[in-house]
C-alpha cells in the first residue's frame, strides 16, 4: 500500500473489527400510527457518518499498530570529490619522529610528534573536510590489511584511522602486497569517478620486476591516480636526484619506488614532508586538487510512517467524542 512495508502484518487479521460499528441494538419503538415517527434525513446521514468514523478509527489504529515504514533506500547524486583509499604505512620506523636538521634522530612511540600520530591527527581532519568523499582504508607492514572496504560512512572511516594508531609498529614492509591491495578495494566497484590510492609512509622499497608488472596493468585497468605523502626520516634527503647528493643516498629505496611511479603513466605526485606543517600543507593541496565530479551513491535509512495513521485515528476520536458529548448535552436539556 503506498509503497508502505509492514513490520507486523499479521495485524491485517484483525482490521474485520472495523466492522463492529454497523452492529449496534435495534432501537426501533413500537408506535400506535406510524405517522408520528417523521423520517429525519439530517439524522440518517449523521447516524451513517459517526458509523464511519468509528470504522476508520479502528482501522488507522490496527494500520499504524503494524508498523508501517519505507524500506532503505540507495539514491545516486552528482557531488565533487573523490574516491580515496588511504594506505598508511605501520612500519617500526612511522613510531619516530620527524628528522629535525642538527638534533639525533627520537624515538618518540608515547608522544604525539610520531609520524604515525601525526599521519592520524591530519588523516582525520582530511576525512572531516570532505564530505561527499569515498573512502576505503588499508595499513601495511609485512603484510597488507584491508580494514574498511569502500564505504560513504564518515564514522567507520574516522573510528579505523583512530584504531590504526594504536600499539606499535613491526620491523618488514611489503611495498607491492600493499600496493595491490589498496587497488583491490576498486576491483568489481562502480566506476563513479576520481579514484585515488593515498600512500603515506616513511620509506620505500625495490619491487620485483613480476610486481611491477601487475600493480601497473591492475592500476592502469581501474584507472587509479597515486599521491605519496613520503614523511622524510632523513634529513637531507629527497626523492629526486639532486648534484650534491651523498653518495649513499643515490640508490636508495625510497627513489626507487619514486621512479617506478613516475614510469606507471599514471596521475602521480609525490608529497616529501619533513614535520608537522609540511604534512598539512600536502594534505591541503591534495583536498583543492580532488574536487571532480563524482557519482555519489546515498544510503536513506528505513522511514517509519506510523504517525499519520495515529493522528487520523486521533482526529477521528475526537470527533466521535464530540458527538456523544453533544448526545449527552441534548439528553438532558430535553429532560429539564
């Protein structure tokens, strides 16, 4: 009925009850001429009207008593934004703190100036800022974990960055596993728009020239662009090649990977942050350069509709309600 879906529509048994107004006593009188009783339309009309009130009463309160609700719903909307997987690096080495040009590199797992902790603090306001976005969730050391699918749920995704900071980090890091599972979130997914794989980590790592060959042909396929925030331990040290470069840092892990993105013919921009500023300030340009148009698809939740038959049954009362009270008041003004 409307489109109405029923929590207990085994309630509809009981809607013959509606019937129990057109079952009343025979009044009728017996009469000496039947030409002193004189046929009274307005009163006909009333009797059938108050009938039917009483009727509806009884079925609005057996209707709304079954629960009546629209089902959840999926909706598609035009916004601007993006898809965004964040693979955050849970490395030993993201429990440090940032390289400070002329102090000692400090282990710092307790305080807030980690680079894991402020990975989490920005990720989160990164997520607040942009409301239409998509986002899936994958951490990685030795092996890649996906926690969160691809999901439009602001508090799953802010709740798994807030979980991801907890404990401590392991000492392996598996690059190409955490590559093809961040991509694995895309597979069989809708194609709505932007899609992005945010890499946040402190390191890098040589690929197999096997692994390189399936994250360009799995990337290149579901047309995902790449960010790298690469959060420096180092201090000095970039990821492109510069004349004065100490000697060990020329075949460095870290510029490895970087040159095999830039290879992938793919979107790529790589982010080389060095403290807390530096961090925001990439974030921040990432959020002003991802705002395309995307296909949003929105969860409505379960609708209840049970008020408006409460309120017709309530009306309805109170209208019958009226009418004996004025029967009443009329019975005993003709007895006075």
């Amino acid at each position: 009925m409307i489109g109405l879906q029923w929590s207990l529509p085994q309630l509809f048994l009981l809607l013959p009850l509606a019937l129990l107004p057109w079952f009343n006593h025979n009044q009728e009188k017996a009469v000496a001429w039947i030409d002193f009783v004189p046929t009274d339309r307005l009163s006909t009309v009333i009797g059938m009207t108050l009938k039917v009130l009483a009727s509806l009463a009884i079925i609005s309160l057996i209707l709304a008593l079954a629960g009546p609700y629209k089902p959840e719903q999926k909706i598609e909307k035009i916004a601007a934004g993006a898809e965004i997987v964040l693979l955050l690096d849970r490395s030993r080495s993201m429990d440090d703190a940032f390289a400070i040009k002329g102090q000692l590199l400090m282990k710092s797992v307790a305080t807030s100036d980690s680079k894991r902790r402020t990975a989490r603090s920005y990720l989160t306001e990164f997520v607040k800022q942009r409301p239409d976005d998509r986002f899936g969730f994958v951490f990685f050391s030795s092996n890649a974990v996906d926690l969160l699918p691809l999901t439009y749920s602001k508090e799953a995704i802010l709740a798994t960055i807030n979980a991801s900071a907890l404990g401590k980090g392991l000492s392996e890091t598996n690059m190409s596993k955490a590559l093809l599972e961040a991509a694995s979130l895309y597979e069989g997914q809708t194609y709505r728009g932007s899609r992005i794989v945010l890499l946040v980590s402190d390191g890098g790592q040589e690929l197999e020239p096997e692994d390189k060959l399936k994250i360009a042909t799995l990337y290149k396929e579901l047309n995902l662009s790449i960010y790298w925030i690469y959060m420096r331990s180092t201090q000095g040290m970039t990821l492109d090649e510069t004349g004065n470069d100490n000697f060990l840092w020329t075949d460095t892990p870290e510029r490895k990977l970087h040159t095999y993105f830039k290879s992938l013919e793919l979107p790529y921009r790589a982010f080389e942050v060095e403290s807390v500023q530096t961090f925001s300030d990439a974030l921040d340009e990432i959020d002003r350069q991802q705002y395309q148009t995307l296909i949003v698809e929105e969860t409505l939740p379960r609708e209840l509709k049970e008020k408006p038959f409460y309120w017709l049954a309530i009306v309805t009362i109170l209208l019958l309600s009226l009418a004996q009270m004025y029967t009443a008041w009329g019975v005993r003004k003709a007895h006075e």
